[in-house]
C-alpha cells in the first residue's frame, strides 16, 4: 500500500503540506484544530514517496461508521491508485466497520482530474456541500495595477465610499459579537443560507486564534470610527484564500463592502500575495456575491469538485442521502 498514516504533531504536518504547490487553508492543522471542538478530529495519510498527502475530519457514529470529510484535499500528485488505495488505509487506521469518505478537490478541474477519480472507483457526490466553483485574480503591490483590475462599475462604487470617507483599515483587536451580528445581519438578507460557526462570537474567537497571524482581517470604517463591513483571508505563501466576510446594513447603503475588499486586496499585495481565490459563488443561486466578486477582478475557476467512496459500497447512497438531509435541515 502506497499510504502511511501520519502520526507526527502539527508542525510536521503542515511542513509536509507546505512542500506542495497545491494547497488550502482546510488541509492545515489550523483549521483542524478549530473544527475538532466541534467533534471533528483530524486523520492524516501522506504517500510513502512524499507525492501526495490528505487531511479528513472524522466523526465516528455508534462506534461502527465514520464519516471522514476532507476539504481542500488532497494535496499534491495522486494517481488512480493511489486513489483505489485510499479508503482501505482510511478504515484500516480508524478501526470502522463502515467508512464514509468524501473529498472536495480544490484541483483545477479537467478531463484527466475526472478521469483518475473514476478509474479509482469513487463517485462523484450528487448532493454538494461545498462549492465546486470560485472566482480567482491576481494581486499585485502597485496600487494602480490592483484597480485596473476591477469592472467600471465595482470602481465607481469604491469611488463613492471613499468619498464618503469610508477608510480601510487592519483590524486587530476584532470584536466578535459585532462580527458575529454582522454576519447574521448577512443571512437575514441573503435568506440563502443558514448561520454557522461565523455567527457565533465564541467560535469566531477560536477561529481567529487558531490561524493566528496567517489570517488578516480588515475593516471599513465610518469617520467616527464605526464598524461598516470587514472581510479576511488566510494567506499561505503567495496564495491567500477568502474566509469570512460581513457588511452591515449601513455599510451597505456606503459601499463599506467596497473599500474593505479593496483594502484587504491592497494589504495582501503589499505582503508579496500574488493570487487570491474569493471562494464558492454559484452565478445562478446568489448572483449578487458572484457579481460583487466578479467585478473585483475574479475569473471564474472550477474545482475537481466533490467524490465519494464508502467501504462496503453498498452504503454510499445511505450515508451521502443522510448527510444531505442533515446539511439541508441546518444540523
């Protein structure tokens, strides 16, 4: 078997997933950490010859299933056999009677990403849970070349809420029960997806404490100080990733949104971030994020996307059909 199940701490893991091109703020111990006070705990496989590594999160059910859900991954080169390999070294590290594997492969997608997938005997998910889509640009440290970047109408309204003196700002010393209620304001509004961990100050709080000073907030503020709208990425190398972002319903009628996005845009290039993916925007479900990303210079990017794989295969339909009632329920 060509996988080994990695047991070294956080800092050898996340100095094997740095060595790959490929990489996501969901297949670091970060992210792990944070998601295993909800019951999440991290599973790692890296592949003998060093090519390829993965991260699942895993919950075990009943002490027989295990539901293992791996963000971002893998990370690396993996072949069709490696692929094939894969659920055996998962169930045979966790000790499961029925194990559950799904990826969402941040990979660009083509014909061969498909390919390997299938020749492996994975599934594609027909229910998602994660985007397989998202909007990517270039960052640069010249601030004119940045705004060259955005359509004639996202400019316009950066101009307005400059006028308006809307100023960006780092946000150090964040206020999470602001943030958390500026998020909810959010999904009262959007009424396309249910609050979670971004809505809760708590959670925020061990959010940003767990990516420590790979995250960067930034906020936009009134003249008199006020928080309008704050949007935040976790950089890693050169690639930042967009992870949270809110703008009151104050902030929206000054175009707040526009100026912490651009302020966040311009601190990222001046840190040596040449590319930035602003996440999951499905163009026909919420047209307004997509075009709000759109016109902030992303191109649209696809994903590999989502796969399954469970051990024994008869129970692939079961788990995934209950995960997707459980997603759609808000559970």
């Amino acid at each position: 078997m060509n996988w080994t199940h990695f047991a070294e701490d956080d800092a050898a893991w996340d100095d094997l997933v740095s060595r790959h091109s490929l990489q996501s703020p969901f297949q670091g111990s970060a992210w792990a950490n944070f998601r295993s006070a909800d019951g999440w705990l991290p599973v790692r496989f890296s592949l003998i010859d060093g090519r390829g590594a993965i991260q699942f999160l895993v919950k075990q059910k009943l002490g027989v299933i295990a539901i293992c859900w791996s963000a971002g991954g893998p990370v690396g080169s993996c072949s069709s056999t490696d692929l094939a390999e894969l659920p055996s070294a998962v169930r045979l590290a966790l000790g499961s009677r029925i194990t559950y594997l799904r990826v969402s492969d941040f990979r660009d997608l083509d014909s061969h990403a498909d390919t390997t997938y299938l020749h492996a005997g994975w599934e594609k998910s027909r229910y998602r849970i994660s985007s397989d889509s998202s909007l990517v640009r270039s960052l640069s440290a010249d601030p004119t070349q940045l705004r060259a970047g955005y359509s004639s109408n996202w400019s316009r309204n950066l101009r307005r809420g400059e006028q308006r003196e809307i100023s960006p700002e780092k946000w150090l010393n964040p206020d999470y029960s602001l943030m958390a209620e500026m998020y909810r304001e959010v999904v009262e509004l959007k009424k396309s997806f249910s609050a979670d961990w971004r809505a809760d100050p708590e959670r925020l709080s061990r959010f940003v404490a767990s990516f420590g000073d790979s995250l960067l907030i930034v906020r936009a503020v009134s003249p008199d100080q006020k928080t309008l709208s704050y949007r935040a990425a976790v950089q890693l190398g050169t690639v930042a990733f967009d992870i949270l972002a809110a703008t009151s319903y104050e902030g929206r009628k000054c175009y707040a949104s526009h100026v912490a996005t651009h302020g966040l845009l311009a601190t990222l290039g001046g840190l040596g971030c040449t590319r930035y993916d602003f996440g999951g925007a499905d163009q026909q479900q919420n047209s307004g994020v997509y075009n709000f990303k759109h016109g902030a210079g992303g191109h649209d990017y696809r994903y590999t996307g989502e796969w399954q794989y469970s051990l024994p295969r008869s129970a692939n339909r079961i788990v995934e059909r209950v995960i997707h009632m459980t997603v759609t329920n808000g559970s």
